[in-house]
C-alpha cells in the first residue's frame, strides 16, 4: 500500500486535522485539505488503481496522484468531533492530536429539535474558519464573520422562492457534503477505525480568487457496476439535461464578481435545469465577473480543451463515466488584462487551432479531469466491460463545449 508519496519528509509530524476544501463546487464526495498544496478524499479503489496507471498523455489534465493516508475519526472530552489524519503508517500517530483551539477546526454535532424532527448541527469556530478562509483565499472576497450551516443545504442555497442568491460570501457545497459525510461516519464512531484516502494535488492553491467550473462530461453517468434502480435514475438525469443534448452538464461553479467583491455559486441542481441555451448562458456567466466578459480567458481556455480533446481520443477503451471536468482561473485580473479589455469592447479569437505556447501573455487557466471512480478501461482491475474505441460521448461534450466558447462574444 502506497502512504504517501512525497509528504512523509522530514521528522515525524503529528496527526494532521483535516478541514474541509472550501473550494469545492460540486460532486458528493466530501474533500478535504490536507495542506495548502494537498486535498483528500474517501478512497474508492477503481479510482486509486486509474490514477496509479494513469496514461502519460492525461497526466497534464489531471490532479497529481500524491498516494494514500489514513484517516480516523476523534472525538475530545467536549464532544468535539474531528477527521485526524497519519501523516506516518497507518498505525502512527492518529491519536495524537494539538489541542491548541486556534490552529483547530471544532465541529461540534449537536441535536436540536424542529417540526420536521431532529437535524443535525455543525458550528464551526469563527476563529477558525476566519483562518481557514484566508489561507483558501488570500483575497478578502470569502471572509465572513460569523456562520453556521444546518443540514438542509437549501437554505443556503435558495431562498424562499427557490431562487439562488446572486452574491455568496462563500461557496456551502463542499461545506454541505463534509457534513454528510462526518455524519455518516459519526453514526458508528469507532476510533480504532482507520478510513483510507487519496491524496491529490490541490489544483486551485495557485489561484487568489479562484472560479471553478464543475462540469459532469459525456451522454452517460452511470458506471458498470450500477444496480438496475441507479441506471435508470441516472439515464433520466441525462435524459432531461445537457448531457444528452450537449454530453456537458454544469454540475457547480463559483465565479469572482468584482463588482461586490462576492463569489456568484451555483450547484448542480441548477445545472440539471439549464437547457442548451441556458447552458450556453452560464458559460457566459462563468466568464463574466460583474464588470465585463473576461474575453481574455477564451484563447487559453479553448485551446487546452483542444489538447484534451486530441488526448481523450486517443484512449482507445477508456469511459470515464460519472467523472468531471474542472475549468479554473483567477478571478483577480492583471491590470494591464483589465485595461485592454475596457479599450476592446468585443473580444474574438484569433489563430483558433494553435496551442498557446508557455509565457504567451495569456492569463493562467486550468483545465483538470477528476471523479474517476467509474472509469474503466481495458486491464483494470475493476473492468465490467471491454469497450472499441474511445469515449465518444465525453468527445461529444468536448466538441460542443469547445464550440460555445469559439462562439463566445461580448455582450452576447
């Protein structure tokens, strides 16, 4: 078993308080951060075994495979619940834990009663979520002052007329299933019980202000393995969205508004709504930062996914089922960026087939696949079914998503 790759050097560390990755926007499966360059997740061997084989080609358009850690759950004499993870074997140091509140982050589960019967509650420190914001996001636009987030998820995300509010001071999703997921571990608290997680490079650390465009890809999402009952439930989802039309469905995004210094987030209920046309609006959307279309993100944008493109069809056998793309760039502009864009007041492309070379002047962007645990392909361990020929339903999302932004004009 891999532990760690290039994390274990140096002396011996303590157990290492995970916290929850503020900067996830979609997906179900709760992430955590690990450190600043370093997020975790649930182990799902199908997914270990695909970034463990991982063809060269892809390895620029995914996250850096970093290993495994072991994780176990603790609780303090206050009830204080906490994911404590081993920096060292994975029977090393899970116990031992700094009590120090400042460089912690408590979730205390409490049980309060309502009509609708018992819900569980996370507080979190404010203190410690002050901390652990600015660390996720140097600029002031997260800071929030005080916060508690209930189990429906809802109320934070629509209001009462089932509208999602335009501003958020920050993104409650990857709050939303680090809650789920504490819960379902608490409900059988047992703390000589070691949960194995990968270990993945933090993709949006580089980023001041990072926008994140979550995107679920290709025509199908469930995986071999699926019972009849989630088939058919994902084959509806597909069905009434973008993904059978476009092969692309929004699944979150947080975007930087510089007008109210404020991410606009959105999730994946929202993206299961949007037509075509309203696909192609949030896109523009993703792109807009209160101000202006950020038309200089186009090229860069556009030209990676043409590289992904090249590469995935290349993948004979390879379906990525179920798994996502990420578009990220910093919502912080250069000024000589903005100033250029207030003298053009439509942006188009130029040179629409070449790929942009390093230290072109364009702005960084990303462009990372994830979510792989209902990839297969031929030779893994876990194949259900040998498939001819690349994805073409991923193909499909990618040429059609590579369309809309070729399409893309100010104002439009």
């Amino acid at each position: 078993m891999v532990v760690q790759n290039n994390l274990d050097a140096g002396p011996p560390r303590k157990g290492v308080l995970l916290e929850p990755f503020l900067h996830q926007v979609g997906g179900h499966m709760s992430m955590m951060k690990y450190d600043e360059h370093t997020v975790c997740k649930p182990l799902i061997s199908q997914e270990q075994w695909f970034y463990e084989s991982l063809p060269t080609a892809m390895k620029q358009f995914t996250p850096q495979y970093k290993g495994i850690i072991s994780v176990c759950l603790r609780k303090d004499s206050l009830g204080n619940l906490g994911l404590i993870a081993s920096p060292g074997p994975p029977t090393d140091n899970c116990g031992s834990l700094d009590k120090e509140p400042s460089v912690m982050l408590w979730q205390e589960i409490k049980r309060t009663s309502s009509t609708g019967g018992e819900h569980l509650l996370v507080k979190w420190s404010h203190a410690q979520l002050t901390k652990t914001l600015k660390e996720s996001c140097p600029g002031k636009a997260l800071l929030k002052s005080e916060f508690q987030y209930h189990a429906d998820v809802s109320s934070f995300m629509e209001d009462t007329n089932g509208n999602q509010p335009e501003g958020k001071s920050y993104n409650p999703w990857g709050l939303h299933c680090h809650q789920l997921h504490l819960n379902r571990m608490s409900s059988k608290l047992n703390e000589n019980k070691l949960h194995q997680f990968l270990l993945l490079e933090n993709v949006v650390s580089k980023y001041q202000y990072p926008c994140i465009l979550d995107l679920k890809m290709g025509t199908r999402q469930h995986g071999d393995d699926a019972s009849e009952e989630k088939k058919a439930r994902h084959i509806k989802k597909c069905e009434q969205s973008t993904s059978a039309s476009l092969g692309v469905r929004i699944c979150g995004m947080q975007v930087y508004q510089a007008d109210t210094d404020h991410f606009l987030c959105k999730d994946k209920y929202y993206g299961r709504k949007l037509s075509p046309d309203g696909f192609r609006q949030a896109l523009y959307q993703f792109l807009h930062n209160g101000e202006h279309l950020r038309t200089d993100l186009l090229e860069p944008i556009v030209s990676q996914l043409k590289v992904l493109l090249s590469v995935i069809k290349k993948q004979s056998s390879y379906r990525f089922y179920s798994s996502s793309l990420l578009i990220i760039y910093d919502g912080q502009e250069h000024q000589e960026t903005k100033e250029t864009l207030n003298n053009h007041s439509q942006g188009c492309f130029q040179n629409r087939n070449r790929t942009l070379p390093p230290g072109s002047g364009y702005p960084k962007v990303d462009v990372r696949m994830i979510d792989f645990a209902h990839t297969t392909y031929k030779g893994s361990k876990y194949n259900h079914t040998i498939y001819d020929g690349p994805d073409h339903g991923y193909i499909f999302g990618l040429e059609n998503l590579v369309k809309i932004l070729e399409s893309a004009r100010e104002g439009e």
